[in-house]
C-alpha cells in the first residue's frame, strides 16, 4: 500500500475564541482558498516583488516578523493548523501587513496545483516536525521527493532556507539536499543564521538550555536541464 506524502500529520489543538473569530472574519480577506488552478502570485500581491513561500508557520511569530521588516518583499505562508492561522491572521490585521497571505492546506498540494514552475525567490521551513523516533523518519518533510518539487518552483539562484533543533534532522537535511543536482549549499556545512531570521522565543529558551540550532541554506543552481519528475509516494 501507499500514500501520497503530506507536510503535516493531523492533530488535535484547542483554538481560542479569538483565532476562531479570526478564521471566519479575515481568511477571507487575507486567504487564498486552495483551489486545483494555477495562480499568478504577482496579481495576489498586486506588485512586482521577490516572492517568499512560508511552509509550517506554527503560530506564526516569525512569519509577521520577517514580513513587517522586509516590506520589499511578498510572503506566501501556509499553515493546516486553525489556531497557528487564526493567530497570523490578527497579526496581519493589527500590524497592516500588506505582504503576507495565508493558505490554509497541505502545502504540497499547493506546490503541486497553485504554484506556477520558476515563482519563488525562496522558501523558508523553520523548526519542521523532526520526528526523532527511527520508525517515523518516513514522515519527515525534508525528503528526496519534496525536495525536488520544492526545486521545480525555484527560480534560478532562489534560496531554500531550513532550521531546525534536532541535530539529527540536521544532519538529514544536508544530505538530502546535496543529494539535490539542481541546488548547492551556500556554506561549507551548516549556515550562519541570517539576520532576517529572528530568533523564536522557543529558541532563545533552547539557547539558554544549551540547545543549538542549526541552519541550512541551499541555492538552486543554473542547470538548464529539467528535473526528473519523482512520484510523491512512499511504501509505507
């Protein structure tokens, strides 16, 4: 048997009042519905911009953050979670961000339908579930399949931007991602954490803990070729 790979695994979480108000009021205004059509991010965003894809935005902190403090430039987030996109959505709402819109989907399936080939200017996952257990490695999203579709949307020389907590998963990313023809990593090993990046609260926790925190910054290189198409399924 198989299944089609996700960038989430479903779980209960308890909503407030307030992202629930939030959801029903501003996704509307603030959303893009998932439908199976091809999008033109720069009628979206109603500007030529560089274009930013956002995958797993939690509760979206960071997101507002980098939005707020890169005006220049369009973020297309993308969160399954109700409590995570109530809670970006009144912060997109309180703080006027004009740059920042919300799917609200499993985000290969908006990589796959909504997302025109060679859109991106670059794409951050920040803190990805790293299921550390040996027999849930196959959920990880970091993964030879995604990687490569990730990288048909790239525009020549677009970033990829990972960081995570879990050596471990850190560890996997790079090799997975020099296993990548079509990208090349823009350090020896691991990267220096941007300015651009802030650093979470659950970070600066981790930080005081004595946790590190590895980042990974990749490039699509300017190999003309076309990738080899890989089918998003897995034994399971």
């Amino acid at each position: 048997m198989t299944h089609t790979i996700r960038s989430f695994v479903l779980r209960q979480g308890r909503i407030s009042n307030a992202q629930r108000r939030a959801c029903e009021t501003l996704l509307p205004k603030y959303g893009i519905p998932f439908k199976r059509e091809l999008i033109k991010l720069e009628t979206v965003f109603g500007r030529q911009a560089p274009k930013i894809l956002e995958i797993g935005f939690g509760m979206g902190e960071t997101t507002a953050d980098i939005a707020y403090t890169h005006p220049d430039q369009d973020y297309l987030a993308v969160e399954v979670h109700a409590p995570g996109v109530g809670s970006l959505l009144n912060q997109i709402e309180i703080r006027g961000l004009t740059n920042l819109r919300i799917i609200q989907h499993d985000a290969v399936e908006v990589m796959q339908h909504m997302l025109p080939p060679m859109c991106l200017d670059g794409v951050h996952i920040f803190f990805p579930d790293p299921w550390p257990k040996a027999k849930h490695h196959k959920r990880r999203l970091i993964q030879p399949a995604f990687v490569n579709l990730l990288c048909k949307l790239l525009k020549q020389e677009a970033y990829v931007h990972l960081a995570t907590d879990w050596e471990e998963y850190a560890q996997h990313m790079i090799e997975v991602l020099n296993n990548e023809r079509l990208l090349y990593n823009t350090a020896s090993q691991y990267a220096n954490r941007p300015a651009y990046r802030p650093v979470t609260k659950f970070e600066k926790r981790g930080i005081k803990l004595g946790h590190a925190v590895w980042d990974v910054i990749f490039r699509r290189n300017s190999t003309p070729a076309s990738p080899p198409v890989i089918a998003l399924n897995k034994a399971d």
